[in-house]
C-alpha cells in the first residue's frame, strides 16, 4: 500500500468516526426534544382525565387534585406521611409488591 493510499484510508477513518459521533449527538438531542415535548404535554395533567391538576396542602402534605373529576395524585413517600407509621405493615409490604421503596 503506497503512502497516499495510507493517509487516505487515515482520513476516511477519521470522517467516519466524526460522522458517527454527530449522529450519536443529533439523536442524543432528538431523544431528548422528544422527552420535553411529551413532559410539558403530560406535565400536571390528571392521569384518569387528563385536567389540570392543582397543588393543595393536605395535613401537611402537599398534594396533586385533579381540578375535573377530584383524583389524587401522591409523590413518593406523601402516603406514608398522610398515613403516619404503619403498625400493620401493609403500605410496606403493598409498595414491596408493586416494586416500591
């Protein structure tokens, strides 16, 4: 192999593995438009009927009412916080089962 056919097979390399990276970074980028899109469409929205929902402070706790139809929404943790310590152990073993903390 002669020495130009040594650089050009060189800098081909070197195109492709830039061009690659691009592509990883332009998909990388789409993925990411794609999450905030679909996040600012879901963002406080009631997942039984889609209304907005609304912050309130619930003994303590806040928590997410849908402003429609009056579903709950609780983040980690508000439960047992509303719920005080379990002596029956059910919300432990509930959340155990349904891969909660």
């Amino acid at each position: 192999m002669s020495e130009h056919d040594l650089e050009s097979e060189y800098f081909a390399r070197i195109d492709a593995e830039k061009r690659a990276a691009l592509r990883k970074k332009l998909e990388d980028d789409l993925a990411q438009i794609d999450a905030d899109e679909r996040r600012k469409l879901h963002f406080h929205k009631c997942g039984k009927c889609g209304s907005d929902m609304v912050t309130k402070p619930f003994r303590g706790v806040e928590i997410e009412e849908c402003s429609n139809c009056g579903a709950v929404l609780l983040d980690v943790g508000e439960l047992q916080q509303l719920a005080g310590e379990d002596q029956s152990a059910f919300f432990t073993s509930f959340f155990s089962v349904f891969g909660g903390s």
